[in-house]
C-alpha cells in the first residue's frame, strides 16, 4: 500500500495482479474500476495485454456495484 500512487506504482500492480502462477485475476475476462485517476492508461494496457478488459464505471454511480461491496 502506498498513500500516494503514481503511474509506475499502478503499472507495477497491474503486472503483480495478472501473473500467470500467482496473479489472481488470472482466468478473469473483465475488471470494474472506478474513474479514480489512479487507473491510468498504461494499467488498462497492461490488463488488454493478458486478454482483461477494463470497465469503467460511469460518472456519479455510488450504488452502481452496492451488491458486490456487501
């Protein structure tokens, strides 16, 4: 964890989350993320790569994904 996070700390993540032993949104099609400017481009390109598609939730949704936080 990290108080501020930059591109290269996401990029990082994103590597860690998709590796192919360990990564465990290995065998996952998609990842909701909100619009958090932390999510930069080079992380939703470093998911495209392994095959993840990245989702971004609309503007102004808070209870969009409540289902999934309970």
């Amino acid at each position: 964890m990290t108080p501020s996070p930059d591109q290269a700390w996401m990029k990082q993540m994103a590597r860690n989350m998709t590796l192919a032993d360990t990564g465990f949104l290995s065998g996952c099609k998609f990842l909701l993320h909100d619009r958090d400017t932390e999510f930069c481009s080079a992380f939703d390109g470093i998911l495209r790569a392994v095959g993840i598609k990245a989702v971004t939730l609309p503007p102004r949704s808070p209870n969009l994904n409540a289902h999934c936080e309970r």
